[in-house]
C-alpha cells in the first residue's frame, strides 16, 4: 500500500462512484516506490522530451534514457499482469538533429519483457513553423502490454463509420448491413487538436495533452474500478479523463504549481464545472462552411 507519508487522498469518490483521486507533489522516485507490485491497470504519461522545458534540465541524450528506463522499468513493477502502458513521447532535438523518444525509449519497453501492441500517431493542426525541416504536426504514443492477456475493449472507443449503410451485395449475407452498428475502429492515427491558446483546456502549462486523447486509453484498456496511473501527471489531464469513466487514478509532478492546478481541475471536474473538448467533436476546418460542425 502506498504510505501515507507520500500519498494524500485530496477527492473522495464523487456520489455513485467507487474510484477515488490523488494528485500529489513528489518527485516520481519516490511516488513510485510507495506502490504496490501490480496494482496499477493502465500507465499513461507523457515525460519531459529532454529539450530544456521549464520544468527539466537539459541533460545528454544517454543519461536521459537511463533516467527513463529506471522510471519505466518502476512503471512496469507496478502494472498488473492484464494492464497498459502508453508512453505519449514527440523528438528531442539535439543540434537542430531529430531524435525521436519513441525509437530510443523502445528498447527499455522490450528489455523488460513488453510487448508493443500499437504505436499510435497522435496527428494535430498547430505548433512551430520550422525553417529548415518540415514543421513537425504528430507525436506518438506507444502501447505496450505486460502480457498477452491484455484488457482491450474496442466497443467503447468506435468512431462512425464512413458508409453506415452499407450492405453485402453478394453471397449468404446479402441485403444486410455489412458494418458494425456501433462503428468502426479509429484506427492508429488520431487527428486530435492539441492543447494551444485557444483550446477550453488550456491552463499555464508549456505542453498538457488534451484529455480527450487519455479518454480513448482509458475506455479501451480499462474497467469501471481499475487504477490509473500518471507518473508525470502535469495538470492532471490523465486522471481528469480517468475520473470522467469511473476509474480511480493516481498522479505526480515535481512542480507545485501543476499540482495545485490539477487539484483544482478535478475538484471543478467533479462540480461539473470543467470545461473539457468533447470526444467526438468534429476539429474545427475553417475552409468549411460553419467549420465544418
Ligand atoms: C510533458 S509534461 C506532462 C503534461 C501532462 N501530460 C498534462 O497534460 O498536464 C511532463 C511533466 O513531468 C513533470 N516532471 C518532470 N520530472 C518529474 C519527476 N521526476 N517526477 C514527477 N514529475 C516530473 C514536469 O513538471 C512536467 O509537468
């Protein structure tokens, strides 16, 4: 059990659910190692890229895998044998060279006995305008699983199909609808805006990732009850999307101020006062009439 010492329950579980919150201030060393051997369905996180962010300090590239494997390999004693970890990871730049996160952390995944099940492209509309490469407009997020008896529920993350009418136009099924009523898989590309100046989300912090993308994980890789886990937890968007489905969820950042936003975040969460983009709200297209909603 996590000791007390670290842990503190800041929200009980809101009326009708089971699932309670914490969102701590502590360095993930430590938060880790107050939890237990496989108690954790679901890791999901988006570490610092290593590319002097306020809140990291820019160190070499090998001291900075070293540093993630030993939080990984942490992440993985605490993930129950049916459970997830998605790592959501851009490119570090070193020298105006490229190196993306998700091709240098793999190895740690795999060392540790993971099994890759996706690498999903996390595509969005905004961000730099470079010069002397092609502006970069996706991250990715690998899905790895401890085992192969993984929890994944397609059902709940379905988005609609292109041609909902569609029919068999030969053979024994002929007539009948050929698509599933509840939709299609999203596939491994998601076009998701992300989380700038103007997007209802958005607070101090240099890079959240929007909750919608953290809703998709959570519905897909857990059940009502189950635990989530954001060891750099940020404004608190993990377990924001955790609490909006009933999970219980558990969080750190190093930054005061983070910690204290994402408190404040759920406790509006659990007001219904919380502002967050829908799931299945089209992305605005301005070259559309009325944006294309
Ligand atoms: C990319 S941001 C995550 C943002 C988060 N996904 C959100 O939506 O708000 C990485 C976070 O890791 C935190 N961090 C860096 N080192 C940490 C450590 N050792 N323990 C806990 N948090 C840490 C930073 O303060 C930062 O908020």
């Amino acid at each position: 059990m996590p000791t007390q010492h670290h842990l503190q329950t800041i929200l009980d579980p809101p009326e009708g659910k089971s699932a309670a919150v914490r969102a701590e201030h502590a360095d993930n060393r430590d938060f880790l190692a107050s939890l237990a051997d496989g108690s954790m369905q679901l890791v999901v996180t988006s570490p610092p890229y290593n590319i002097g962010k306020s809140y990291e300090s820019r160190q070499p590239l090998e001291r900075y895998v070293q540093h993630q494997s030993r939080t990984i390999a942490e992440c993985v004693r605490v993930l129950d044998d049916r459970g997830s970890i998605c790592w959501q990871v851009g490119n570090h730049v070193r020298h105006g060279e490229v190196v993306p996160l998700d091709i240098v952390l793999y190895d740690a995944f795999t060392a540790l006995g993971l099994k890759l099940r996706n690498r999903i492209v996390w595509h969005f509309g905004h961000g730099l305008h470079c010069r002397k490469r092609l502006s970069g407009r996706y991250e990715t997020i690998l899905w790895f699983t401890k085992t192969d008896r993984y929890v994944f529920d397609l059902d709940p993350i379905r988005v609609p199909s292109k041609y909902p009418g569609k029919k068999y136009f030969k053979g024994p099924n002929k007539g009948k609808k050929s698509g599933n009523a509840l939709g299609k898989n999203p596939s491994d590309v998601w076009s998701i805006p992300n989380v700038k100046a103007n997007h209802v989300e958005k607070t101090m912090h240099p890079c959240q990732f929007p909750v919608e993308l953290v809703e998709r994980l959570v519905l897909s890789m857990t059940e009502p009850g189950d635990t989530v886990l954001d060891p750099y937890m940020g404004v608190g968007s993990s377990l924001i999307a955790a609490r909006k489905h009933g999970r219980a969820a558990l969080g750190c950042d190093i930054v005061r101020e983070y910690v204290d936003i994402a408190q404040q975040r759920l406790r509006e969460l659990d007001a219904g006062m919380l502002r967050t983009r829908h799931m299945h709200k089209p992305i605005y297209d301005p070259s559309l009439p009325g944006g294309g909603h």
